[in-house]
C-alpha cells in the first residue's frame, strides 16, 4: 500500500514537472515569434485598378482590389533579399459587350514575364525607399488616386469566349480598335489606395480560373521566351 501511495506521488510530481517544462518550452515558442514578427515585420497596402474602355460613346469598366505585403526577413546568404514581396487579389475583367472582353492581368510584358508587377505598380509611383524603415512602415498609410502612365500598363488580354481558356490573346493598348472595330477605344487605367476588401469576381468571369489556380501548379509561373502562357497567378493570387 505504501509502495503505491510513494508511486502515486512520484507520478504527480513527474507530471507537474512536465508540464511545468512544457509550459516554459510553449512561452519560449511564443517570445521567439513575438520578437521575429517584431524584428521582421510585414506591411500590408491595398489599392483598387480600374480599367476602363469606351464602347460606342459609354464607358465601360471593370475593377479590382489587391492587397500587396512587404515583409522584412533575415539574410543568411550574401545576395539574398532582405525584403520578401507577395499579394492576394484578381486580374480585372471588362466586359465590352458582345462576347467582347479585356482582361487586365496580375503581370506586365508583352507576354506577361513580369509576374512581379502587382507588388511594385504602386511602389513605383510613390518612388518609396523600402530599405528605409521609416519609408517601408509608411505603406499601410499611402492614399491617392492616379492615371497609369502607358509604360506602367499591366498586360493585356482577351477571350474570344470567356469560357475556353485556350482563345486567349495579348494585344496592347493601341490595338483596340484592331481587335473589337472602330466603336471600341481606350481610356486608361486608375489606380487609387484603398482600405475596401479584396475582391473576387474573377471567377464568374472566367469560370475556369478555379481549375487554373488549383494545388501548387496553380501557384507557380511558368515563362516560354516570345510566348504567351496561361498561368494561375495571372488571373488569381
């Protein structure tokens, strides 16, 4: 009887000890990313791109809303960037009418190898130095409304049917009228900061998007020299 009780009580003690031990080992874990988010901060900004396009005498346009992060994180390595660069958000779709359609994508290029361009269209205007920190704490705070300079553009796109993937085409635009007759006419992007949500219409525009972006393909970017491709982040982040 008195073997147990001693048994007993060793048991408890061993399991206090436990605990205990796991108690500091779990406040360890959350003082160590406490002080990495403080060390390696990340900054969040939105802005909404409005496209716009004159069909016939009336404006047409179609809009998003992308948020963009700017995260600090450590170099191990010489040449590593000290700031990582991501966004979540959805190209822009137009609807023109008559099957018609433009799609503002996630990228720049004439054939959108700049898969980049969502995270610095409006780094660019602000002309912000982000190795600053004064500078890179300033994001979530960037107001203004401004029209994008031609050499700014995203890439453009169009579905003779929205439904199959496989029609897509690149144009520019200055090739409007080219592509959609004489009554269709270019009137510009604007961009302007914003606090709105982010938007997801995409899909009910181009319905095959889902399947695009799905699993880690959908995530990946994959470039062929002086060639247009489909990829997921083109459309959807």
């Amino acid at each position: 009887m008195i073997d147990r009780i001693v048994e007993s009580r060793c048991s408890e003690r061993y399991g206090v000890r436990r605990m205990k031990w796991l108690g500091i080992a779990f406040a360890a874990v959350v003082a160590g990313f406490a002080l990495y988010k403080i060390s390696y901060p990340t900054h969040t900004y939105r802005y909404r791109m409005t496209v716009n396009v004159e069909v016939d005498g009336q404006m047409r346009s179609g809009s998003s809303v992308i948020e963009a992060h700017v995260s600090k994180q450590p170099v191990f390595l010489p040449g590593v960037n000290p700031l990582g660069y991501s966004e979540r958000g959805e190209a822009v779709f137009v609807d023109l009418g008559g099957q018609r359609n433009i799609v503002a994508l996630l990228a720049s290029g004439p054939y959108a190898e700049g898969a980049a361009y969502p995270s610095f269209v409006v780094l660019q205007h602000f002309r912000l130095n982000l190795f600053d920190d004064r500078q890179l704490a300033s994001l979530s705070q960037l107001r203004g409304r401004w029209d994008l300079p031609s050499k700014d553009l995203p890439t453009l796109a169009t579905f003779s049917n929205p439904g199959d993937p496989t029609t897509a085409k690149t144009l520019q635009a200055d090739q409007l009228e080219q592509f959609f007759g004489p009554d269709v006419r270019w009137r510009g992007i604007v961009i302007e900061m914003t606090t709105d949500a982010v938007t997801h219409v995409i899909e009910s525009k181009l319905p095959w998007v889902t399947k695009l972006t799905a699993g880690l393909a959908g995530s990946n970017v994959f470039v062929s020299p002086g060639k247009f491709t489909l990829n997921g982040p083109y459309f959807k982040r």
